[in-house]
C-alpha cells in the first residue's frame, strides 16, 4: 500500500505493516482523514496504538505526515501511520486491521453512503473492521449534501442498522453531541468553536 511520509509517497508491504502493526496494543484507522489532526493526537494520546489516517488527498497527508515525524517534545508521534487511498478502494493490506474505524465529519461520496445507508459502506467496514472492532461516527447535524435531508439521530439509526448488520455491526448509540464531546479534529474545532453547532454522534461495536 501507499503511505506517506515527509519525504513524500513509498511502498509498504503487507510484511512490513504485520511487523509494524505487531509492535501495538491495537490498530485505529480513521477513514477520510483529512489534515491527519486526529489519528496524530491519538497516537500521541496512546502510545501502545498504531493511528492509521486515510485519505486520497496526498498533499495534506504529507503535512500531517511532517508533524508527526516531529520528536515527541514537538508534537510528534511516531504511532501515527498515513495512507494514501480513496475509501472506496482501500488497499488489501488494511483488510480485519482495525480495531477501531473513526469516520469524523464525512464529506463528499463517504458522507453520501452515510446518509442513504449505502451497501457499499458495508463492504468498506467488512473489509478492514477486525472480528470485534468498534465504529464510531460523527456528522455535522445542520447539513447535508444536495438532495438529502438534514441528518438527524434517528433518520442517521434508520439510514445505517441493515447496513451495519451486514457488515457484522450492532449500533449501540446514535445521539446528539455537545460542542464539549466534540472528537479532537480540526474540522470539529472550526465547526462547534464558538457555537451552538449540533452533531450526530452513532457508535457500533462488532
């Protein structure tokens, strides 16, 4: 698979990532990562956990990458592992590697799936939830992309619980949050950051 590091893209192979992966309690992988925020303050956060960040967006993973590759007095955190890859075409080394799959304020076809319940996203979590790993979702409850509905806790429970069960999922939350449970993104920051933003939060456990 493609990863990327602050000297730009390489090739890791599915033995050089068990042998990584090895080293670690548990493995997160947070699908549409973005600016690489979370899985970094995460690994910082938890040492013992490799914090996988994917997104197709080579530039920002390279500058997420650059910090994480700082010593650990600077911010860094060299548990922190970014993937270059499009959600709906994740590298078959990520297959049952997660323990944990983060998707926090979705945009675009992911957020799409999200909404309607889209078999697709089954297969997506199939593919890299281990055999008891953890789901967590957040949305932004005040939009939605053109033709659907503004989300809502139960239209969000409704949308996702066939989908989920699929893919071997048990929804065990779907509620609102508060600016103060906001998940530790930058987009969570820009968007609850000196407002009363709504959020939908569903959790599911395999």
């Amino acid at each position: 698979m493609e990863i990327i590091t602050r000297r730009g893209p390489r090739r890791m192979e599915l033995a050089e990532f068990h042998e990584l992966r090895a080293r670690y309690s548990s493995t997160l992988v947070d699908l549409g990562t973005g600016d690489g925020a979370w899985p970094r303050r995460f690994a910082r956060d938890y040492a013992n956990v490799l914090a996988i960040g994917v997104d197709s967006d080579r530039n920002a993973l390279r500058e997420a990458a650059k910090l994480a590759e700082r010593k650990p007095a600077r911010g860094g955190a060299s548990n922190a592992l970014y993937v270059a890859a499009q959600v709906e075409a994740l590298p078959a080394e990520l297959h049952s590697a997660s323990d944990w799959i983060t998707i926090y304020f979705p945009w675009a076809a992911l957020l799409k799936a999200i909404l309607s319940g889209d078999e697709q996203l089954a297969d997506i979590l199939n593919s890299i939830g281990a055999p008891r790993s953890r789901l967590s979702i957040v949305l932004n409850g005040e939009a939605a992309p053109d033709g659907f509905q503004i989300p809502t806790p139960e239209s969000v429970n409704k949308a996702l619980k066939s989908t989920l069960a699929t893919a071997g999922y048990r929804i065990t939350r779907t509620e609102w949050l508060d600016a103060a449970q906001a998940p530790a993104t930058t987009w969570a920051g820009r968007l609850v950051k000196g407002s009363r933003r709504s959020m939908i939060a569903l959790d599911a456990q395999r």
